[in-house]
C-alpha cells in the first residue's frame, strides 16, 4: 500500500466538511483510508494511531492535512487533485446567476455586525480552539452550540457559568444534535413543530424521540442538546437545568421529555426536582436505569426512547400514557440453522447501542460491548465479536483518522461482511440514521453489502437475518419511505424504533437458543 499526505497551510475548514470530504476521498477506486483533518497535535497523534501518518509533518493546527492510504502512488495522485478540487470550489451564488458569493466573514464579531438579529453561534473548530471561540460568542450576547469535542473540564464548566450569569445557553461540548425554532443543528431530522420539548445529552436519543413524535402525528417546540458530559458530578447539569427552566417558561411547550444515561446521583436530584417544579408533564427517559427510582410530581419515568416519544404524545393529547409492554412487531421469522443464535449489532448511534446492551441483555443474557450497561460486560476487543455482541461503531478507537459511520459507511460493511462468516450467527442488527449531517443515500451504502453478506452465509448453507430501524422522518433530504423500500427489497426486516427492533432480533435470536437445546437433549437421548 502507498500513502501520501498534502498540507494546506493556513486553511480552515469546519469538522463536519472534512468527515464529508474524507468520506468523498474514501470512497475513490483503490483509496483504502483517507482523513481530511485540521493538524492539531491531537489529530495527528490519531492519524499516527490509525496508521495513516508517519515520520514528521511540517503542519500546525492552522493547517489542513489530508492523509491518504491507497493501492499505488497514481491513485493517490487522483484523489489529492480531487479533494484540492473540492476544498478550492468557488461558492455558488444563492441567486443562481453564477456569479461568486461574497466572501464570508471571519471571526464571530464580523458575523455578528453583519447579521446583528442573530442569537446563536454554531462552532465546530478544533478543540484546541473551540473554548476560546465559545468564550467569544457569548461575551457577544449569543447563545452557542458547540459541536466541538476534546475540551476539558474545567473549560466547559467556566464556559456554562458564565452562560448562565448571562441568561444564555451554552448546548455542549459535544453537542451534536439540537433542533431550536425549528432549524435542526448539526445532525438532526427535519420535525414537524409542536408542544413537546426536549432535553437531551445524547444526540442520536433526540433524534430517534424528535422522529418518532414526528411520526406519531405531533410535532416538537424545541429540542435542547446538553452534550455528554453535562449531567456528570463535575459539571452538575447546567444546561439541562436551563433547558428544563426555559422549556418551563415557554408557552408553545406543553410537554418536556428529558433523555440521558443515568446522571450523577446529586445531579440526578437536582434534574428532578427542578422538573418537578415546572407544573407541566415530564417524561424522563434515563437510560438503564431502573424508571421506578425517578420519582416527583407531574414526573412519567420510561425505560426506552420509543417510551419517551409514546408517553409525551399520550400526555400532549391530555391522555395517561400507557404501561403496556409493546410486543416484538409481527414479520415471517427465517428459518435459522441450530447453531445460529447470537446477535451482532453494529450501531453508528452511541445511545441506540446503549439501549440495545441493556434490551438485549434482560431478554438473552449476557450481552459484550464498547458501550455496556453493566462493567463487567465490557468487550476485550473491540475489532473481534463474542458470543452475543452490540457495537458502537461511533467509538473513539474507530474514529480515528475516519469519518463518523453515519457519514462513511466503509468500516461497518467491513464488520457486517466479517459478522456473516460467524457460523453462530443469527442476526445482524442496524441502525440506518437520516438527516442532515448522515450520509445522502445510506441504504445504497448498505443493499449491497447486505447481498453480499448473505451470498456468502448460502454457500454455508445457513440463513443470516438482517434486522433494523431508521431514524428518520419523511421530510428528511434522505426521504424515509426511499430508504425504507430499499432496505425491505434487500430483505431487510424494518422495525419502526431501535427498541423495536431489539426485541425482534431477541426474538429470533431465542428460536436459535431453543432449536441449540433441542438438538443437545436430543443428543443425550441417544
């Protein structure tokens, strides 16, 4: 394999188009791996972890790098004139006469005296730059959503208090889906407005909520996004605490759904009281923990995000939700060979990855993952699967010099093709996540992955079944029933929800369990 590299000095480009662009670069004829970065110390010591970066690089964090992984040197060629193409592209003018758009502005300041109307600032820098940017933004009076990741602690703690002293919110870090006034941020799903507002740490937790409201027939005011570390002990929730203040105060909500992990325990206390203070329903969705710990007034306390989006439309329609367990959805199940009977997950969403380790592991056991409910459910080796195995592919360890799978699908149809060759194997789990930001097209990303994974199961005789859901709305750029009838024709069995969908693959997952017993008692008969 060669590889080659290419600094663009002084050249800025926010991290959602380079994920965009190394996906673009990825996808080439003979381009094995390609990462689109701005050269920070910390991304070139994850460039230099993935193995796409070697020896010295005379580039600093102005900088943009592009590193590239491929058969020969010719290809490589190829794909540098390309992403130079792409990066150097002339706007297009909004007008459509073909003539350049004026040059954007360059810091925040500028933004702002062009536009004076705006509230809200959205950075996506890198994390050696983005607290300083942060800081900036709200010292102008705007609320931000800091998409950014890799800033400590003590930054975000400084940054959400000085947002709070200033009757602003600061979304993040971290943040990576919010829908405010009806705009989605980031990753989220084009909703219908409505009564029902959202807090939540998790962004794909908001998004599946926000879809399944959306496709429930009601519609969402606002949906909040904390970050993942707000509701941490150190961090003690500020902006959940916000969210649920804000949302209290605001007359198009009649509804808040809060969405998280479990919180710190003080943190935990706090949420709760101050959203048992609103004096409007509440449904709180944190995930794993057991609902009949969350207790206050007017508080509705659900164990999965399919809960969350049910009860909030029960009680937006002035009805109780309901307690009923939904059953498995009703499809023809594959006829599985005997010693086919565990299930492999392979999710882009960290949260759907979460909720299906702890689903899964009520109805089938023991359940590994990178994402575990439990400790000790802790996977040795993340690259390698064991017995039943949910994996969050959005992971650090495989982010590393690559796009977010949501983006680039290559290493989970790498995972799903290697999963098809597991003998044990029942069932291949998915989550297919629409929106903006989420890849144009994801189901042609995976139909022919899926064909392929299931020639190779037949010349092994066995049946593999592909079990998933998509997150997504019918307003989506993508199209939810385009992507839904392309995934149903490969064969796909389509759940509406990620819940749902785990307590299909469950159950198919037992009819191998049982027909393994079966012919282990029937050989001790004999």
């Amino acid at each position: 394999m060669a590889q080659a590299t290419k600094v663009v000095q002084n050249f800025y480009r926010d991290s959602v188009s380079l994920m965009q662009l190394s996906s673009a670069l990825s996808s080439l004829p003979g381009v094995k791996q390609a990462s689109a970065v701005m050269a920070s110390e910390t991304n070139l010591s994850l460039l230099r972890e993935a193995g796409l970066l070697s020896g010295q690089v005379v580039a600093g964090p102005n900088d943009l790098l592009i590193a590239l992984e491929g058969k020969d040197d010719s290809v490589l060629v190829t794909a540098l004139k390309q992403a130079d193409t792409a990066l150097h592209e002339e706007p297009r003018s909004a007008g459509g006469d073909g003539a350049p758009e004026a040059q954007p502005p360059r810091s925040i300041a500028m933004a702002l005296a062009s536009n004076p109307l705006a509230n809200l600032a959205l950075i996506s820098t890198p994390g050696d730059y983005a607290s300083s940017e942060a800081m900036k933004a709200l010292r102008l009076g705007l609320n931000v959503m800091l998409f950014s990741d890799n800033i400590a602690v003590e930054d975000e703690v400084a940054l959400k208090e000085l947002a709070r002293e200033k009757a602003l919110l600061l979304m993040g870090p971290d943040c990576g889906t919010a829908i405010i006034n009806g705009v989605p941020l980031a990753f989220a799903n084009v909703v219908r407005r409505g009564s029902i507002g959202c807090v939540g740490a998790s962004g794909t937790g908001l998004q599946q909520v926000t879809c399944l409201v959306d496709r429930l027939g009601l519609g969402v005011s606002q949906a909040i996004g904390t970050g993942g570390h707000d509701l941490h002990k150190s961090v003690g929730g500020i902006t959940m605490l916000q969210g649920i203040e804000a949302l209290g105060a605001d007359r198009e909500t009649k509804v808040l759904v809060l969405i998280s992990k479990p919180p710190a325990p003080e943190v935990a206390d706090k949420v709760l009281a101050a959203a048992s203070r609103v004096g409007k329903p509440v449904v709180v969705n944190f995930i794993g923990a057991d609902p009949a710990s969350i207790r206050g007034r007017n508080l509705y306390a659900v164990k999965t995000l399919e809960d969350a989006a049910h009860a909030a439309v029960s009680l937006a329609k002035g009805r109780k939700p309901s307690s009923r367990a939904r059953p498995a959805p009703s499809v023809a199940l594959p006829r599985l060979a005997a010693e086919q009977r565990y299930v492999r997950g392979l999710y882009s969403g960290g949260t759907f990855c979460h909720e299906a380790s702890m689903l899964l592991g009520e109805q089938l056991g023991q359940v590994w993952s990178n994402a575990p409910v439990r400790a000790g459910d802790s996977l040795a080796d993340v690259w390698k699967s064991r017995e039943h195995t949910v994996i969050d592919l959005g992971d650090d360890v495989f982010t590393r010099g690559r796009p977010h799978p949501m983006i680039d699908h290559r290493l989970r149809n790498e995972r799903i093709l290697a999963e098809a060759l597991d003998k044990e194997v029942a069932v291949i789990l998915l989550d297919i996540v629409l929106g903006y930001g989420a890849h144009a097209d994801p189901a042609g990303q995976i139909v022919p992955v899926v064909a392929q994974a299931r020639a190779r199961a037949a010349k092994r005789k066995r049946r593999i079944a592909f079990v998933g859901f998509v997150c997504g709305t019918p307003t989506d750029p993508q199209g939810l029933s385009l992507q839904e009838d392309a995934l149903r024709k490969a064969g796909m069995l389509l759940a509406v929800s990620n819940a749902e969908a785990v307590r299909l693959a469950a159950r198919i997952a037992s009819r191998g369990q049982s027909a393994k017993r079966q012919v282990s008692r029937s050989g001790a008969s004999r």
